[in-house]
C-alpha cells in the first residue's frame, strides 16, 4: 500500500489510508460562483425559514469567509489546492462530495442533487493536471465523498440516506475496498444528516465525533466496540445544524466553525487547539468545513 509523497515541480502529494494524523495537502473549490441552491435537507430549512430568521446570502461575505478558511489551513502548514470555479456549478466548493481519496488514487463520485451532478467535471480536471491517478469512477446509483469514512487503516464506514448516496452506491465502493482487503461497513442513515461526515469524523487514532442518534446501534457498536474508537459525543440539535463537520489538521488541532459552541468547548477540554471560523455563509447554504476541502494527503499517526 504504497503513497506518492512527492511534492516537487507539478506533483501534488496524494494518498490517504487515514483520516487522522498530520494534514499536509487539502483540495478546496473557489467560491466565485457560490450561491445558496436547493441542495439538502440542511439548505431546505434555511429557506423554509428566510424571513422569519432574516437569512440573507451575502456573497462578499461568503469570500471573506472562504479566505479565512484558506488562511487557517496555510497557518498550519497545510498545501492547498483547487478545483477550477465554474459558472454552472455553484456547489462545487464542497469538494469533500465530488471525489475522495485512497492509497490507490482518487475516486470521482456520482451526485445525485441536480445542481452537483456535473461537479466530476472539475474534480477529474484537478486530479488530470496535478498528475494524480483516478483509481475508480463510481456507476452503480449514486455515491459521494462525504459518505466515506476510514475509522482506521484498512477499516471504512460508509453510508447513504438515499437521496444522496444510495446503497447500490456505497456497496459497489464497499466492493472495491474488500477487493483490496480493507474491512467495510455498509450503513444507512437518516436524510436530515446529509452525509456520514455530519455524523461520524475522525478527531485522532481511536477517537471520532459521533452524533449518537443518526446510527444504528450496530453501527455505534462497530465503532466503539469492534475497533475501540473513543466517541466524543454531538447532539442532535447540533448534528443537524454541521456541528460534528469539522476537520482535524492532526497534532490535536482541529478547524472548526464558530456557531459550533458546544463541539468546539468538548474538544478544548479534551486538549485539541480549536480554530473556529465564522462560516455561516456556507453552513445556511448546506455545506460545513468538513463538506468544504479534501484531504490529498495525511502523514501517518
């Protein structure tokens, strides 16, 4: 299971078989064109409630944040990359769903929500001109890259709500990684989450963020008991809300997003250096920091 560490002249680092250790390269989208779209559950409740809670998209706002985002992940060390702004794909900036990454190479998801259906054109762009391979192209129904969670090396959880991800998706990747050895558990979960990476994100080896209520007791019991990964728990109300869509840099820091009260004072108990960001142009929109980047390349624990 080999990983291309090379950083040199038109070569990006690539290859992740955790979602843990020290981040070093990280994919993002431009928000250029960025828009609130009907995209999920979480964006249909921003504008079910537009007038009443006085929500407005505010586009200047939303680069400011996007820029701070960027700042935070440079601060820390961290390479980033794009994929290439387009004016017919105003969701494209949640680049955690239009591919993921694996020791093999890159997988270019299919997106079910209308507006994101295309966003494989400017994922398997990037991955073409940074020389990246593309490992697999997923056919069967529809899966995408915030439905894919490596809980450990070897171990992957993945789910599918239906309107997003589907199971017909999530088995045929389940496939590909049993073909490779790797231990893989299938699991629904409920619309209102999204996506497994608003419910389950790995913080550090052997302890994750979990929203408790949007699993199965066979999936919590897999997590915690089968491979003894510590939870950090997240309540409904916050869950629903991007509370548990973080990302973790490694060394015990963590960005996360302002309105995340609860999730960020947990982590600073815990000892994590918590960068909290003000995001809520994009959290109304749909989208947390979490949906917002992909790890390239992790160093290993």
């Amino acid at each position: 299971m080999t990983l291309d560490t090379t950083q040199s002249a038109g070569r990006v680092k690539w290859g992740v078989k955790a979602q843990t250790g020290v981040l070093t390269d990280v994919l993002l989208g431009r928000p250029d064109h960025f828009s609130w779209v009907p995209l999920n559950s979480i964006s249909a409740v921003t504008f079910a409630n537009m007038e009443e809670m006085g929500y407005r998209f505010d586009a200047q706002k939303a680069a400011s944040q996007h820029r701070r985002m960027v700042e935070v992940y440079e601060a820390n060390g961290v390479n980033v990359h794009y994929v290439e702004a387009d004016e017919g794909l105003p969701s494209s900036v949640f680049t955690r769903d239009s591919s993921f990454m694996t020791p093999w190479g890159a997988v270019i998801t299919s997106i079910q929500t209308p507006p994101r259906r295309r966003d494989y054109a400017v994922a398997s762009r990037f991955y073409h001109e940074a020389d990246i391979p593309i490992w697999k192209w997923v056919t069967a129904g529809h899966f995408e890259g915030g439905d894919f969670v490596i809980l450990k090396p070897g171990v992957a959880l993945l789910g599918w709500s239906g309107d997003r991800s589907t199971k017909e998706g999530a088995e045929q990747v389940a496939g590909w990684l049993r073909d490779k050895d790797w231990e893989v558990l299938v699991t629904p979960i409920p619309p209102q989450f999204v996506h497994m990476d608003a419910v389950v994100v790995m913080l550090e080896k052997s302890l994750a963020l979990v929203c408790e209520d949007a699993l199965q007791p066979y999936a919590l019991d897999y997590i915690r008991q089968t491979h003894e990964i510590d939870i950090v728990p997240v309540a409904y109300a916050d869950c629903v809300k991007l509370g548990g869509n973080i990302v973790s840099l490694g060394n015990k820091r963590v960005l996360s997003m302002s309105h995340n009260i609860n999730v960020n004072r947990q982590l600073a108990e815990r000892g994590f250096e918590v960068t909290a960001i003000d995001y809520d142009m994009f959290a109304l929109g749909g989208g947390g920091v979490h949906c917002s980047c992909h790890e390239l390349h992790r160093e290993p624990d």
